[in-house]
C-alpha cells in the first residue's frame, strides 16, 4: 500500500475555516470507518486529533471535525487559532492488519 | 496515567542491529496492542508493526524480513529488534498504544541513526 495523499500546505486567518484532504485508493480504506487524524508539532510526538472518521477524543476542542466521502476523508478546522499552527496527518487501518499514513499537510495560520 | 516510554534508541552502522523497548504504564498488554511507528526526517509517520493482546504479531511488507516485535508482559513492555539496519531506517522510532485502529498514546520516540 502507498501512502495517503494530503495537500503539502494549507493556510487560514484566525477564526477562519480550513479543510485539509486525505485521498487514497479503496484498498487504502478498508473498513471506511477507521480514519484517524493527528496533530504534530515540531520535534514533538503526534497528538491523536480525530478517530472513526468523525469522533474527536476527549480534551480535543470541537473546533476539529473530520468527515469521509468515498476515498477521500477531511479534516476540518473552524475558528482558526495561532495555536492550530502544526502538521496534521491522516492515517487509515486498511482491513488487513495494516495502517497507512498520508503524506502530512503544514497547516498556517496568517 | 496511560503512557508508553520508548528507549534503546541510538547511532548503528549499516548492517547492524538495535532493539527498542517501549515500556507501557496505566494499562496492560492484554487490554491494548501497541504499535511501533517511525518517521524518517521530514517526512510522514510510516506504521512499522503491531502487537496485539493475544500475542499475535503483523509487520509492515517491507519490513518484515529484518524487524521482530516481540513483548514481556511481567514488564508490561514491548521491543522491537531491528537487524541489518539500512540508512533508510533512519528515523525516530515511536511506540503507540492502538484502540479503535487508531493510535491514542505515543511516546517521546527513539532516534534511530544508521550511518557509517
């Protein structure tokens, strides 16, 4: 299995709206449930944003959202704030005892 | 608290081999499977291996010929011995706790140098 596409860079003004893509192949998402999304600061582990596609775990603000339409899942972030500034990933558990991750977007905040 | 804290990481030569430990705390082995997940410089997290409460073990493709994870749950830890390191192994190694086939918990990470 490749890697999942995302966009390399996305941008937004605070309390502005983003949405980042995540696109892969059918074989890519398996169950279509399991689509996860993450946080990554520099030099820092990555911080688990969003899981099953659309359920946020606790203490994650819901300002995250995340949604999938055939083989493409979206990880949106409304109210823009400079602390939104990070890495994001998505990542899908494929069926076959196998995850795949995307390429990562640099998300800014103007 | 739940947390996982790898360690083992460090400089190898090309051919050579490490094993990295990941030592879980606030949950059991036999309730959750843990990961390993590394992430060359630059780029996005590559999932490497999976061990599940049953003991039962998957490998990235590529991978699977030089990697073995391996557990010892009296010390609630996990390992992961890598052999014949290439320079493409590069990267910080990190252990995840797996629920919901996503990964809720990473540690710190373990970089992994192969170089001469």
């Amino acid at each position: 299995q490749s890697a999942l596409t995302q966009p390399p860079s996305a941008a937004g003004s605070p309390g502005q709206s983003v949405t980042i893509s995540c696109t892969g192949a059918s074989s890519d998402f398996g169950d279509k449930k399991y689509v996860s999304w993450y946080q990554q600061y520099p030099g820092k582990a990555p911080k688990l944003m969003i899981y099953e596609v659309n359920k946020r775990p606790s203490g994650v603000p819901d300002r995250f959202s995340g949604s999938k339409s055939d083989n493409t899942a979206s990880l949106t972030v409304s109210g823009l704030q400079a602390e939104d500034e990070a890495d994001y990933y998505c990542s899908s558990y494929t069926g076959n005892d196998f995850w795949v991750f995307g390429g990562g977007t640099k998300l800014t905040v103007l | 608290e739940v947390q996982v804290v790898e360690s083992g990481g460090g400089l190898v030569q090309p051919g050579g081999s490490l094993r990295l430990s990941c030592a879980a705390s606030g949950f059991t082995l036999t309730d959750n499977y843990i990961n390993w997940v590394r992430q060359a410089p630059g780029k996005g997290p590559e999932w490497v291996s999976v061990i599940y409460t049953t003991g039962t073990t998957y490998y990235a493709d590529s991978l699977r010929d030089r990697f073995t994870i391996s557990r010892d749950k009296s010390k609630n830890t996990v390992f992961l011995q890598m052999n014949r390191l290439r320079v493409e192994d590069t990267a910080v190694y990190y252990c995840a706790r797996g629920v919901n086939r996503a990964f809720d918990t990473w540690g710190q990470g373990a970089l992994v140098t192969v170089s001469s």
